[in-house]
C-alpha cells in the first residue's frame, strides 16, 4: 500500500470527479463551465477543515494544460515565489495553488500579485479563516471569485466512502474487507462533514481491523472506538471555533437548551476552557442582565470552579451555568444602554459637566462656581431611599435617555422604579 494517506490518494483528479460542491462547481455552474473551455479566474476558496478547498484545486488544474504549482504560505519564502514568477514568464502562463493564504507576508505579496494582476499567474488560495477578516484586500481585490465551501453531506461522503473502499488503483479495492452498510454510513456520518477525516476513519478501521482467511473483518466496536472523537467542529483558535462560540452565545439567548449544550461540549472538546469561559461570562450579563442579576454571579462562580477543576469536571458547572442562562429571563438593555452612552461620548456633541457636580474638595471650589450640589440621601423617598430632582448630564444633552427597560423578570421592578423616577423631574 502507498504511504500516502488514503484521503490524499482519493482527491479527484478532474472536476467530473468531484464529489460535492454542486453549488460552487457543479455542471450547470459559470465556473464549471469556463474550465472545460480552459479559463480558470484567480480565486479564494473559504471554508473548514476538510471540506474540499484543496481537492478542488487539484481538480481544476487537471482539468487544464496549464502548469500547476502549489505552496503553503506559512512555509514559502521569495525565493519560492521568484521560482513560480520565472515559471509563469517561461510558460506564459501557471496556476499556483497556496494554501493558508491568510498567512501571506507583504514580502511575498510585493512579488507576486503584479504577476496575479497581469494574468501570468493565475492564484487559487485556500483559507480556514473569513478572507474579509483576515486575507488582505490587495489579494481579495485580484481573486475575483471568493466561494465559500460547505461540508459535505452524509451522502456525499458516503458516495466518497464507497469509492475508497472499491477503487483498486488509489483506494483499498484489492484488499477484501468485510464492511456493512450501517458501518460504512456511520463512518461518512462521523467526519461531520469533513471527507478527509471520514477517509482517514477507514484507513485507520482498515488497519485495525482483524483478518480471517485473508479479510479484515470489521466490527461495530471498533468502528465505534475510532469514530468517537473525530466529529468535533472546528480546531482551537481558528476561525470554526470563534463560529462555536457565537453559535453558542445566538443558542442561550434564544433560550434554546440543547443547542447551546451541544455547542458548548463542541468547545470543551476543542479544549480552549479560556475562552469558553469568558463567552459564558460575557453572555450572562449581555444577555440575560438585569433580568436575572443573579445570574452572573452565579456563572462568575461557575466559571471560578471550571477554572479550578480543569478538563473534564469543569464540564459539570458551566453545563449547570447554560442551563441557568437558557431558562432565565432576558435582557439586553445594559449593553444596549452603555453602548448608546459611548456613542453619545464619540459623537463629541457633549457639553461641560455641570457645576454642582463637579470635585470641591478643594480651597477655592466655590470661587469657580463648583457650589449647588444637593445631597439625595438628605431627602427620603419612601422605601427606594433619598432622591432629589437635580440635573446631573450637561446641558446639551440634559434630554437624552440612553436606558431603554426590558420589561421581563426582575427588571420589570427597576423598569417602574426608572419611570417613576423620570415622573418626579420638572
């Protein structure tokens, strides 16, 4: 057997072998249909892990005659790049495929991208990362197509799977393995969407498996065993994991419980327990506040355990502090209050702060008019406490109300006491 990897062996070698992606390059596509007439446009291909980026630049250039490079940006130097330039003058034309392209220095950019412009290289570049955040402008301006790849289907790489399991030149045909079809669908279905590590599940289920009479016989146990863990979204610090974050963050604001369990084991798994913490901490007061003050004390001390415990009992309070935050009441009007008041400070339409407001603590306070503050707790107001009608923003905002209520929970309470409160001014 090749020591090459079972998925590296797989990739299909022209785009009519291409399993997937109708949407991107299917037949009835513009893209298909300029590179069966030999034009291929620079691009960027956008997605996880797994889902095709690079096979499917190694389709489209075996789909042509021009001269095929591919690079890794986090290794590529001038040099190589230098090399790829003098290739394209020779040729006339080259494709360059260059993975992780986000990683791209200004260095290599300054060589090659008048070479992209003028059509003498032709850049196919692969990121794991939102090219608007992070592949820079001067390369997304001459890629003038940026496709964003979706996993994979079950059936897709279920269709894959079988491939593999038949083809006798690239895959494992002429090795007799006894596989059932409920096997072969939990394989595809364990990749999540990622055909290599579904490709890679079988090779390994291939080697682990025991022979009898010259077949490897396979068995749900080990199946099973070596599907457990390969499933999980995304990797830590990537760009798939900051999705899990805020997919975790939009499930406990929606109050959806299983979701926000199901996100919150993908990042456990993932193993940034930093990270996962702060989110869970952000959210409790972003959105659920004073609905609920509670609440963020509450997974202030879960996270404060989770931190102590470390991996895997920290599972068990932050599980209990989704929980919490889920089936609590909601609101967002301290983030959306402190967010109007800054928007108030930058606007720099403010004014002065009033007089009586100011710090007297000082010989001579009263000679600059720092006189006239009236201390609240000298005036009772029933049960809330001391209060007096006093103008406390400056002048030319002294109207503004930055604090909107969210009438749920205990806010409802406070919402009264504001109104109230806003009654008793002149």
């Amino acid at each position: 057997m090749s020591n090459e990897p079972l998925a590296y062996r797989m990739r299909p070698r022209n785009i009519d072998e291409i399993v997937g992606h109708k949407e991107i390059i299917g037949p009835h596509t513009n893209l298909y249909k300029m590179i069966k007439k030999g034009h291929v446009p620079s691009m960027l291909l956008y997605g996880s892990p797994g889902i095709g980026k690079t096979s499917l630049a190694y389709a489209i250039a075996g789909s042509v005659d021009t001269p095929f490079f591919a690079l890794n940006a986090t290794r590529a130097g001038k040099k190589d790049i230098e090399g790829i330039v003098n290739e394209a003058h020779f040729s006339g034309q080259v494709i360059l495929f260059l993975d992780e392209i986000h990683r791209f220095n200004k260095l290599q950019q300054d060589t090659l991208l008048p070479h992209v412009e003028n059509g003498s290289i032709i850049l196919i570049g692969a990121t794991t990362e939102n090219p608007y955040h992070d592949v820079n402008p001067a390369i997304r301006s001459r890629c003038g197509e940026i496709k964003q790849l979706q996993r994979l289907t079950v059936k897709d790489i279920e269709e894959l799977v079988k491939q593999a399991l038949h083809d006798e030149q690239r895959g494992l045909g002429k090795y007799a393995i006894q596989m059932t079809d409920e096997q072969l669908k939990k394989v595809a279905e364990s990749g999540n969407g990622d055909a290599r590590k579904s490709l890679n599940l079988l090779e390994s289920i291939y080697y682990s498996a025991d022979e009898v009479d010259d077949v490897a016989i396979v068995t749900d146990e080990i199946v099973n065993s070596l599907a457990e863990k390969i499933g999980v979204f995304g990797d830590k610090k990537g760009d798939q994991f900051y999705n899990l974050l805020s997919a975790l963050q939009k499930s406990i604001r929606g109050s959806d419980t299983d979701a926000a369990l199901f996100y919150l084991a993908n990042c456990l798994e993932n193993g940034d327990l930093v990270a996962v913490n702060r989110r869970l901490l952000v959210i409790s007061y972003e959105d659920i506040g004073l609905a609920d003050p509670q609440v963020g004390p509450h997974v202030l001390a879960a996270v404060q355990s989770a931190e102590r415990l470390g991996l895997p009992e920290a599972r068990i309070p932050l599980a209990q502090a989704v929980i919490e935050m889920c089936l609590a009441e909601k609101s967002n009007s301290a983030i959306s209050a402190i967010d109007a008041a800054l928007r108030q400070v930058q606007s720099g339409n403010n004014g002065e702060i009033p007089l009586p407001l100011r710090d007297s603590h000082y010989a001579g306070a009263s000679d600059l008019g720092v006189v006239g503050y009236r201390y609240p707790h000298d005036t009772p107001v029933g049960t809330f406490g001391g209060w007096v009608d006093q103008q406390y923003l400056p002048d030319k905002i002294k109207n503004k109300a930055f604090y909107t209520p969210v009438l749920a929970g205990k806010e409802q309470r406070m919402a009264s006491i504001y109104q109230r409160l806003k009654s008793f001014k002149k």
